[in-house]
C-alpha cells in the first residue's frame, strides 16, 4: 500500500504529464490551423499558375500560329494553317506542332512537303524572336532557307522574306544558291571557292 507522499508524487507527475498533453493539443491546433491557411494560400497560387499558363498558351497559340498562317498565306495559294495543341504528359506541358487543312491535321515532317516546312519553319524562327522581351539583337541569319519551296512560288517567298525584315526591322543575312532570293537584298556577296586551295573569296 502506498503511503499518502507517494500517491501525491504520482499525482503531481500526472497533473504535469496533463499540462503537457493540453499544451501539445493547443500547439497542434496551432500548427493545424496554420497548415489549412497555407494550404489555401498554395491552392489560390495553383490556380493563379493555372490561370497564367492557360493565358500563355492562348497568346503563344495567337502569336505563334497567326504568324506562321500568315506566311504561308502569303506562299501557297491553298495553304495550310498552323496549329498548336498543349498537352500533358509526364505531369509536363508539351506543344504539338501540326498543319490544318480542310480541318484534317497532318504532321509538318511527315505529310505536308518540304516548301511548306520551310516557310513555317522561317516564320517560326521570327514568332520566337519576336517574343523575346526586349528583342535580342535584330539579326538573324538563315542558311538556304527556302530550299524545298518550288521553283514557281520562290518570288513570292522571297517577297515575303522582305517584307517580314522591313516590317519588324529585322536584318536577314541569308546564304542561298537561289537567284530569286538576291533580287530582293539590298545588298549581295558573291563567294567563290578556289578549286585547287579550297579557300572562299568574297566578290
């Protein structure tokens, strides 16, 4: 049988284990009202980023698609509108790139013909360019940009080329074999390669 001290050692040991029981219940309170004003503070960011995302992709899929519609517009009497379309995989956003006629979808590489690659290739290039705040430096140089366009329409790229660098105040420094394309320059190099040296002279 315990003695009367003993029972009120016990009892003082359970009073301070209770303070300490209501202290760690009032501190997890604390903490738990905490991480619910947290939690909603991270759910209205998600959704500010979702918001954020879903604008950026409208502007990318106006800025990016008008302007490589546009160029093609400008080539090919019956041309193709470019499309992106933003998917998720691997809990990333990707952008899949295709051409849009008569509603039908097709792939640019596999299905549409390389002049038409080529101009959207070259409009996309200006698109990505002009996104850039501020805009890097205004020249870009294009190494036989419009080789797959057919011999019949490279006027109308080379007048398209020309106007796209005097609209947006692009200089293009562009390497071709093309005559049609130099006619439009304000400037022409011609370069030749010695034979026997191997060696370019600029003329």
């Amino acid at each position: 049988m315990k003695t009367t001290s003993e029972i009120q050692k016990i009892l003082q040991q359970r009073k301070g284990q209770q303070l300490q029981i209501v202290k760690d219940i009032e501190d997890n309170e604390a903490s738990l009202i905490k991480y619910n004003r947290d939690l909603k503070h991270h759910e209205q960011a998600k959704e500010i980023m979702r918001v954020v995302a879903l604008k950026t992709q409208e502007q990318l899929q106006y800025h990016i698609s008008d302007i490589t519609s546009l160029a093609l517009e400008a080539v090919f009497d019956n041309p193709y509108k470019l499309e992106l379309e933003f998917v998720q995989r691997r809990n990333k956003t990707e952008c899949d790139i295709y051409f849009v006629r008569d509603d039908k979808k097709i792939d640019p590489l596999t299905a549409s013909g390389g002049g038409a690659v080529d101009v959207a290739a070259f409009a996309l290039r200006i698109a990505c360019w002009s996104l850039n705040t501020p805009h890097s430096r205004n020249t870009i140089i294009l190494d036989e940009p419009m080789k797959w366009v057919s011999e019949d329409l490279k006027d109308k790229a080379s007048e398209m080329i020309k106007q796209v660098s005097q609209k947006l105040g692009i200089q293009i420094i562009m390497v071709t074999h093309e005559p049609k394309f130099t006619v439009q320059a304000d400037k022409v190099f011609q370069v030749t390669i010695s034979k026997r040296k191997g060696i370019s002279r600029v003329n």
